[in-house]
C-alpha cells in the first residue's frame, strides 16, 4: 500500500499515542517486565522523545518527556506503581543487558 509521508507520520503518532495510553493503564506491568522481555520500557520512550525533541531544537527536558509518557512526574508513577524487582527479574535484566550491549 502505498501512502503520502503526512499520513504515515499521522498513523505513527496514533499509534504512538495508543502505546502510551496503553503502557499508563497497564501500570501492573513494570518497566523490568518491559525490558526484560521487549528490551525497551517506558524510561526508554521518554529519553527516545527527548532525543527527537533536542534534534529538533525544541530541548525538552527529561521530565517533561517522562510525563509525557507516564501521565505524571516520574517520582509519583515510582511511588504509586513501581515494585521493588524480584532476584529472578534482577537476574534477566543483568542478562538482558548483557546481551544488548554485545549488539551495540
């Protein structure tokens, strides 16, 4: 199918936006859940906006990213939702991490 680029990037940001959404309504689901099995989490997606807004000359800061993300500041998310991580989560992560930085 081919499709113009204001329509692609208009269909990328929706689906951006659903992930989002997505990811605030699932705060079950820990970021070292993420990462260990996506290898991304939503840390990832606010420094991945940060990037593209430095890129584009528009420097937001890293909170202003992570609220975009989590629907409020990062230290309210951690109080309300994040977990301390289990031996067997730390233990995946470590191995996630180490292989990430093999491909890097």
């Amino acid at each position: 199918m081919n499709i113009d680029e204001k329509t692609r990037t208009e269909l990328e940001a929706a689906a951006f936006r659903r992930l989002v959404n997505h990811l605030r309504a699932r705060v079950d689901v820990q970021n070292i859940d993420l990462m260990n099995l996506a290898g991304f989490c939503r840390n990832c997606l606010s420094k991945w906006m940060k990037e593209e807004s430095d890129n584009r000359g528009l420097n937001m800061s890293d909170d202003d990213t992570r609220m975009e993300v989590y629907g409020m500041d990062y230290n309210s998310w951690k109080q309300l939702h994040q977990r301390e991580a289990s031996p067997d989560q730390q233990k995946a992560f470590a191995s996630v991490m180490n292989d990430h930085s093999k491909h890097a």
